[in-house]
C-alpha cells in the first residue's frame, strides 16, 4: 500500500519518476508527489487525487533536479489531500513513507517540545523532523541511525537531502523495498515492478536494512550501521507486458487471460507424457507433515477455504484455514508436523507476511503460494508455489484467484497421490481433467451476454446475497466480495443451509441471490435451499453446470449453465460468470473498475 521510486542520475528524474508512479498507482491513489533538489534547494509538488493531475501540475514548471524522490499514496493517518500526500519535506530534508509509525504522537510531542512545526496531519512528518533534529548534531548515517532506533511501526523509506544532491536512503521495516541499478543512476522502489521499465537487475533489503545510493554506487548496512552485502538478481523477462492491450481495463484483460493463466500454470506443474504431477524439490516426505493450515487475506482466503474442501476430499490430513489478521495475532497452538501454507498474490501483504514470521520463528514448515516470486512471502518461505499468472494489476484479484485455486488443487492432488490416499486411476482421471481444464474456462467467458443482462438487477439493488454449499461457499463469499468491491452493492456469501437462521429475514420482494449449485454431491440440497428464498420473494440468478437430468427451473429469474467436468474443477468454471457479474455492474454504474474507491492493489499495512 502506497508506493514509492527513487531515482539519483546524472540527468533530470522528474520524468522518469512520474512514469514509474503511473505504474506503482495500483499501489495507491489518494494523492500523489514528487520531491526533487536542485540548486541546494528541495524541490516539491503535490496533489489530491491520481498522478495524471501531479504530471499535468509539474509540466507547467521546470523540475530539473537529477535526485528525487516520488510516493502514490493510500492514505492512513489523515484524509486524502495535496497537505497530506508525500514526500513530506522541511527545509533540509524530504522524505516518502509507506507503513505506518504507531509511536507518532509520542514522537510529535518530543518534536514540538523542541521547536519544531507540523503542517500535515501524517505519522510521516514526524520522520522528517527526527532526521532534521539529529542533523543538528551527526553526520547523515548516525542520524539516520538515531532516527530508525526511534520508529515503531512498519514502514518503507525514500529521503533526499538538501545538501545531497547525488543521494538516496533507503530503509525497511515490514513495508518492502527494492533497489535497481542502472547505467549512472540507482533507484529505490517500492516493488520491482515500478523499476521493471528501467532496470532488471534488482537486489531486495531485508527487514531492519537501510542503504545509502548515488548514481555510480550501492551501499547496503544493517540495523546497527555495518555493512552488509547484497545479492544482485536478475529479473525473469516472463513479467513484462503490463498495458491494457484493447481492452477498457485490466480487469477485463485479466479475466479474459484466464485460460492462458491455467495453461501457463499446468504447463509448469503436469509432466504430460508422464500423467503426473511435478513439484519440483519439495522439501518435506509424506511422513512429516500430518495436518495443513492454510493463511490468506481477502481473495486469497477464499482460495485457502477453497483448498480446505479440496485437501479433505483428497487426503486424509487436517486441515485448518485461516485469515492472516486473525492468525498473527492468535494463541496459536504450533506443531511440528504441521505444514503452513501462505497464500498471496502480491507476496507482500503486512498480515499474510506477519503470520509467516510467526511459524518462521517458531520454526515450522512454511510454504508460499504466490504470484510474484521476487516477494517478502516467496523469499521468506521454506518452499514457494508460484502460480504463474503473469503481472495481476486490477486491484480486484481475478487471473490470480484462478491461479492459486490451480495451484492448491495440483498440490493437493499430488499429496494424495504421495500419501497413497488417491489410487492411481484416480489420479490419472483426475489429471486429465485438469488438462481440458483451460479449454472449458474458455467456454465459461461466453457467459458474458447473460451475465449482462443479469446485472440490470443488482446494480439497482439495495444488497444481494451469494449462496453455495461445499466447495460453492467460498466460491460465493468471493462473487459477493467482487461485487462488493467493484460495484459498491451489499453482497453476503452464506452457507446455503445457514440462511434459514438468520439471513433469511433479509429477503424480500426482488432482492437478487445469486445461487451456485452445480450438479454435485450438495446440488439437491442447495436447489431446496434455492427453493425457499424465491418462496420469498427472491430473483434468483442460478448459476450450475450443464447437465443430461432435467435441472430445476420453476421461478428461477435467470440460469446460467457452464460446462460439465469432474467435480472438484466446477468451482473454475462458475467463479467467471462471477468476477463478469461484478465488472458489468461497476461498468453500468460508471465506476473506476481497476481502481475501485479506499482500496489498494497491494495492503503493505495492517
Ligand atoms: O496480494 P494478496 O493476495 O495477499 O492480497 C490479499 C487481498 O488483499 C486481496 O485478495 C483483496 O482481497 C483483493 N482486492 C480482492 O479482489
């Protein structure tokens, strides 16, 4: 969450700076800054709202410096506004933060007892006075170490100085940070992805780092000022196609990549002539690990929910799920042969990484399923499951909820196999379903013109619930969440079976349920469920498979039909008709789809 770039050149940055803060927008976009210096002065310009009005802001003036430092924001402590919006300078230094410093108050009042004077209403600002304060006295490094010894919290860090003019420092705690290097310039991001069009050689601080650039060098110290030496890696050209194409947003684009994505993916881990499945150096025998828990946020859960259904269908291990904010903060029970698993797609998600330092400290077993294989998550875990989605920008998760489903199924699958739970003609069945997979997600875009004329009734809906059983109930807590977040309309997912407890009493007169019963072992049972909402009132919006048996359609509003396959691949094909739903609703109602309003791509805060 929020995003930072760093440039020191031999040639003015402004430029660069501003379209690498186009790309780092998914990131954040309350406001947006740049600070840059230039004749012993520092240089700044703000805005409220997207770098498009901070790129218009700056071309009316001349910003020449060959330093800078530039921050898209998702805004924390105090409102979206040009006061609030990064970098925060005083007359001497300017610094971009991501994170959050929750000692700020008691900092302030330190500040303020000795002079100094506060315009915005931000944690930052107090990191900018810290560094001016213990200048007065220290030379750069002590000063900047004096000032990370202050801060508690979690944060990245980009300052400039005045007196500098070739020089960046960077820190992290938490919050992650990049360095790329470049010929006679270096650069800060806050992720690769933003330095991606500049460089491909990349080196990562850990947790407590702070480095020092000029345009011709790197330093990299720890927490205690000692140097340290970095690793510098080469970013794979796999990830590089990051524009729209023809469609209207990335969302869209991303939905329709969806059979490639699951390509990509099976490409990677299904040895085809063999019919088996590869998973390439995994650490652990079938022997160590007796029970799986499964951590995510958001979308991300739903997939570890998802998985959850799968691991028990497959296996005979225990299997718990939960969210990353809960379980970091639990009084966990940590066992030995318990193998923790992380899903994520950006990798570096403040909760889902908190919870995997927990087990790392505890020394479990850790793996990650992730999709951006240079994260904190991926680098940080015993084992890592890339999903192989390519870059996911759309701030609602789509290609790589598909992904991580994949992913998790294959892994599942392949434990089964190990643990000699599944006999091999099943498992040879199974994969080959798993290699039709990608034609039928094909099949399920067709689904559009239905899913069109279906959402005229929920844009204009108060609230909508989302039903399923078994493996349809995260797949419905996840339709409910993207129509949440896109189209910006009330939407609960519940357990079809649960609604007759409480729920139901929301039902009335045209209210759409969305309810998701493929033909498998639950269908009977959600159809009555289905049943007993259009008793009262409900348009129902039925989304199945295709079938030979007669389907139940008496009162049904609308039905969509995907195609038929094994069982545990349903949930593939409904979850499109789905994310389709939620993007033709945003779109009806005029809303920014790939940047839906208070949210961010990547949440690098608590
Ligand atoms: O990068 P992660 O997968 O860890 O992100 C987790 C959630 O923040 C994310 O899935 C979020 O719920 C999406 N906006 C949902 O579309």
């Amino acid at each position: 969450m929020c995003g930072i770039i760093g440039i020191t050149s031999n040639k003015p940055v402004s430029s660069s700076i501003i379209n690498s803060l186009k790309k780092l927008e998914y990131r954040g976009y309350d406001s947006a800054g740049i600070a840059t210096i230039l004749d012993g002065g520092i240089n700044e310009v703000k805005c409220e709202g997207r770098v498009k009005t901070l790129e218009n802001n700056i071309s009316k003036i001349k910003m020449l410096g060959t330093v800078g430092i530039g921050h898209v924001r998702w805004a924390t402590h105090g409102a979206p506004s040009t006061l609030n919006a990064h970098p925060h300078s005083s007359e001497s230094v300017s610094v971009v933060h991501n994170g959050i410093i929750e000692n700020s108050t008691l900092l302030k009042k330190f500040l303020v007892e000795k002079g100094h004077k506060f315009k915005s209403q931000t944690d930052t600002e107090v990191i900018v006075h810290l560094i001016t304060e213990y200048l007065k006295e220290n030379d750069l490094k002590s000063s900047i170490l004096k000032m990370l010894k202050k801060l508690h919290g979690s944060f990245a860090l980009g300052i400039i100085f005045k007196d500098e003019p070739d020089l960046i420092i960077g820190a992290r705690r938490g919050s992650p940070l990049a360095v790329g290097y470049g010929p006679n310039e270096n650069y800060l991001g806050s992720d690769s992805y933003a330095l991606k069009s500049m460089t491909n050689k990349i080196s990562y601080l850990n947790d407590g780092e702070f480095c020092i650039l000029k345009k011709n060098s790197v330093e990299f110290f720890d927490e205690s000022g000692n140097k340290v030496n970095k690793k510098i890696l080469e970013l794979s050209s796999e990830d590089t196609s990051y524009d729209k194409g023809d469609y209207k947003h990335f969302m869209a684009k991303e939905i329709e990549e969806q059979p490639q994505t699951i390509k990509n993916c099976i490409n990677e881990y299904l040895d085809k002539i063999n019919k088996d499945i590869n998973l390439l150096n995994f650490p652990w025998n079938k022997n160590e690990i007796s029970s799986v828990t499964l951590i995510g946020c958001g979308t991300a859960y739903h997939s570890c929910l998802m998985a959850k259904h799968w691991f028990e269908q497959l296996t005979k291990l225990d299997v718990y799920v939960d969210i990353a904010s809960e379980f970091r903060y639990r009084n966990n029970r940590f066992k030995k042969d318990n193998l923790y698993i992380f899903v994520s797609q950006s990798g570096e998600t403040a909760d889902t990484y908190a919870a995997l330092d927990l087990c790392n400290k505890n020394n479990m077993k850790t793996c990650s399923v992730v999709n951006v294989v240079e994260s904190s998550i991926a680098r940080d875990s015993n084992f890592v499951l890339p999903i192989h989605c390519g870059p996911e920008i759309g701030v609602a998760s789509t290609k790589a909820f598909l992904g991580q489903m994949l992913v998790l199924y294959i892994f599942a699958l392949k434990l089964s196999y190990i643990r000699k739970d599944i006999d091999k003609e099943n498992y040879l069945k199974k994969i080959n379903s798993l290699l039709s997979l990608s034609e039928l997600v094909k099949k399920s875009l067709d689904t559009d013109s239905q899913v069109q004329s279906a959402c005229n009734s929920f844009v204009d809906a108060k609230g909508s619930m989302f039903l399923g059983r078994g493996s349809s109930f995260p797949i419905a807590l996840e339709g409910a969440l993207k129509l949440k977040e896109l189209a910006y309309i009330h939407a609960e997912g519940y357990p079809a079976g649960e609604m007759k407890h409480g729920p139901l009493a929301l039902i009335e007169d045209g209210m759409p349920v969305v309810v998701i019963a493929p033909r498998d072992d639950y269908y009977n049972k959600t159809i009555s469920n289905m049943q007993e909402v259009i008793a009262r009132g409900a348009k129902v919006l039925l989304i199945t498979n295709k079938s030979t048996d007669e389907v139940f359609s008496e009162n049904i509003w609308q039905k969509i039909e995907v195609e038929n396959t094994d069982q545990d691949l349903l949930p593939f094909l409904i979850t499109i008709p789905l994310q389709k739903l939620a993007y033709h609703s945003a779109l009806k109602k005029g809303y920014d789809i790939d940047k839906p309003r208070n949210l961010a791509k990547s949440v690098t805060v608590e």
